[in-house]
C-alpha cells in the first residue's frame, strides 16, 4: 500500500510538471508565429492565471509528497486556503473537512474569520451553502448572503459574493473551500470557478492522501505491537517488558525536547528493540543459567536481526537504526560495531537505558529482580561507560517524579 501511494504521488507530480512544460512550449510557439508576422505579441486568454495555478499545484504537491508523516492537516489546509486566496485576489475563506465520526464538516484552515466562529461552526450534509455544495458535490455561488435563505447567520453587512467548492475524490466529497470575494478581488464566473475547482481537486487528493498515511501509521504500529508481543510471549519472564519500555522512552524523549517525529520513533524502537530474538533459540533465550560464549555471541545478533526486520519498511528506517544500536556501550565497548559516545543514535541510547532498567527490576530466567534501590545505583555506575550520562540524568528525573505522564497522569 506504502509504495502504491508513493507511485501514485509522484506521477501526479510527473504529470503536473509535464502540462506545464507543455503549455509554456505551445505559448512559445504562439509567440515564434507572433515575431514572424511582426504581430503584437499577446499572452493566450489566461495564461497567466492558469501558469499561475500550474505553479501552485506543483508546490501544493511537493509540499504534500515530500511531507508526509510530518505536515498536518492544518498546516496544509492553510497552504491550499492560501493558494485560493491569492488565485482570486481576496483575503477571507476557509477549508472545511469531513468529520466521519462527528458527522459534520470542520474547518481546518480560516482567513479573516474570529476564531470563536471557526471554532463553533460545524455544518452536516446539506446544512448551510458549505453543506448544500458538500451534499451535491458541486460549486455554490452566493451572489448576496445577506438575502440568501442558504446562507447561515449572515453577519451584520456581510454582503460579499460568496462560493463553495467541494473537495471531491473519484466523485466522493471530503470536503469544502469556500471563499468571500472582496473589493477588488476576482469574480467568481464559471471561469474562475473551474480554476478553483482544479486547485480543490488537488487539494482533495493530497488531504485523502494524507488520511491513508494516517491509517498506515495505525497499521504499522498494530503490527509493531503484535510483533513485540509475539517476542514477549516467548519468554515468560519477559511479558509486557517492550510495553513498559515503550511508555517510559516516550516520556523520557518528550523530557529531552525531542521533535514529535522523534519522540514516535523512539516509542516504537523501545517497543521493537527485542524484535530480533524471535530468531534466537528458545534454549538460548530461557536457559536459567550463564550463557556458554557460543551461545553469548548467538544472543548478541538479536539487534542485526531485528534490524534486517525492519529496515525494509521504509517508515520504520529511523526505527531499524535504533535497534540495531541499542547494544552499543558510551564507551564503545558494546555491539554491533562498537559505536561509542554521540556515533550512537540518540533513540538508540534511550532505549539502552530504559532496556537496562526493566531488566534490572523485573525477573529474568537466571535471577530474581533487582531491588529498585539497587537498580538505580547499577544505572547511575554505569552513567558514562555504558550509558549516556544526559539520557541517565533525564530518566533519573522521571523516576523520582513518578513517571508523571504528557497528559498529567501516571504511566504506572
């Protein structure tokens, strides 16, 4: 699914470029024909406008491509809203987008509107001119508001040219934009309506776009959870280690001020980072005494494993690195590949220590846990030598906290 939507992305981009560079060398020839002739050189009725729009699509699309996973719906709403705007010349309207749960539109992106009334405003099918255009999945044009019953609660002088242009995929509406025509602004003809409905296809596609990375998101991290499950349950001494770590790495990234993005992918390597002794031997992984050095370098691919797993999964690349680091000692005396102090990726040191403490506090096939007062002087001796001082500080800091949760609960 991942490449498909990569696939179908970059040849919408191809195919922009390409009616792009298509027209310009028609417009070209015109103008060769024109010099010629010694005819006045004139630009094709609309050119400007329609380059005008070929440019913002591109930029549209290249903002929503090479984006994903890290824009938001807003962000983007407000580049397509502003893209309308500056395509007719006024400075007022809003995007509106479908709340399946909610069963209304929202507005994801306003310009010109009080914030309470983008906040309170919420139309269902067929409610208000935004609704009617959604319902019937076509352009609205109100010539007055305050004198059309379609209009919803006009305000006092609101007597702007208004217009709603749905946001269809294969026909289907996700949405709406909707635009006030201000003094001096474009007129809202069938021409300039056309022009819009072309950016709000655009617009539809990238924010549809947008709704199945969220859902593959949702799916890469079920499967993530399955499979650190399917390791855990392997060893019954080990049950819900990957969870635990999971909630108290995503603490400790947000304590260090890591970017969103960041934060996630260091939540699923302490979710993942054992995911790779699903191909060590059962006989290894419960043996109740010391392990043999055979079997010590047997355990020691766990992370190579767990990383071959993962690595072909594009969006869990940063992901892969992480596991695959986890072993790796401050000094440089861990493995892989002996990394030592900042070579190490930083999701990788947290997930060291966090890896280390559960360990350390619950019960393992060859010893019974650690006493948590223990556990923390093993933790702070090995600060410098096995482990990040900055991420032992940090997590240190939570600890005596009590581990107070982003939402201002408890993670325990």
């Amino acid at each position: 699914m991942n490449g498909l939507f990569w696939w179908a992305a970059a040849l919408c981009l191809a195919l922009l470029a390409a009616l792009a560079a298509t027209l310009k060398r028609l417009y070209s020839l015109e103008a060769s024909a024109a010099e010629t002739t010694r005819a006045p050189l004139r630009a094709p009725e609309g050119w400007s406008k329609l380059n005008e729009l070929l440019t913002m699509l591109l930029a549209l699309q290249e903002s929503g491509v090479s984006h994903s996973g890290t824009i938001s719906r807003e962000e983007f709403g407000r580049a397509v809203l502003d893209c309308a705007c500056q395509l007719m010349k006024c400075d007022r309207g809003s995007l509106m987008n479908w709340d399946e749960k909610a069963g209304c539109l929202k507005i994801v992106a306003a310009r010109s509107m009080l914030a309470e009334a983008t906040q309170k405003l919420f139309l269902r099918s067929g409610e208000g001119v935004a609704g009617r255009a959604f319902a019937s999945s076509a352009p609205i044009f109100i010539a007055d508001p305050a004198k059309d019953p379609r209009y919803l609660s006009p305000a006092a002088g609101d007597v702007e040219p208004f217009v709603s242009i749905p946001l269809l995929v294969k026909g289907k509406p996700i949405g709406v934009l909707n635009l006030h025509a201000q003094e001096g602004a474009e007129p809202f003809n069938d021409y300039n309506v056309k022009f819009l409905s072309i950016l709000a296809g655009e617009a539809a596609v990238m924010l549809h776009n947008m709704d199945m990375f969220d859902n593959l998101q949702i799916f890469y991290l079920e499967m993530v959870q399955t499979l650190a499950r399917a390791v855990d349950s392997k060893d019954a001494y080990t049950q819900e280690h990957s969870d635990r770590a999971r909630v108290k790495a995503r603490r400790v990234a947000q304590e260090m001020e890591l970017p969103d993005p960041m934060v996630r992918h260091v939540e699923y390597a302490a979710l993942l980072h054992d995911i790779g002794k699903i191909g060590i031997d059962e006989a290894i992984l419960l043996k109740p005494g010391k392990l043999t050095p055979e079997e010590y370098e047997e355990m020691k691919k766990h992370p190579i494993i767990g990383h071959q797993i993962l690595a072909p999964v594009k969006y869990l690349g940063p992901v892969a690195q992480m596991v695959l680091y986890h072993q790796e000692w401050y000094d440089g005396r861990g493995y892989p590949e002996g990394l030592k102090g900042e070579e190490i990726p930083l999701g990788a040191r947290i997930v060291a220590v966090l890896d280390a403490w559960d360990a350390m506090t619950s019960d393992r096939p060859y010893r019974k846990a650690l006493g948590r007062d223990v556990a923390i002087s093993e933790l702070k001796k090995g600060s410098g030598t096995q482990f990040d001082p900055k991420v032992v500080e940090t997590f240190m800091r939570l600890e005596q906290g009590g581990w107070t949760s982003d939402n201002g609960g408890p993670t325990h």
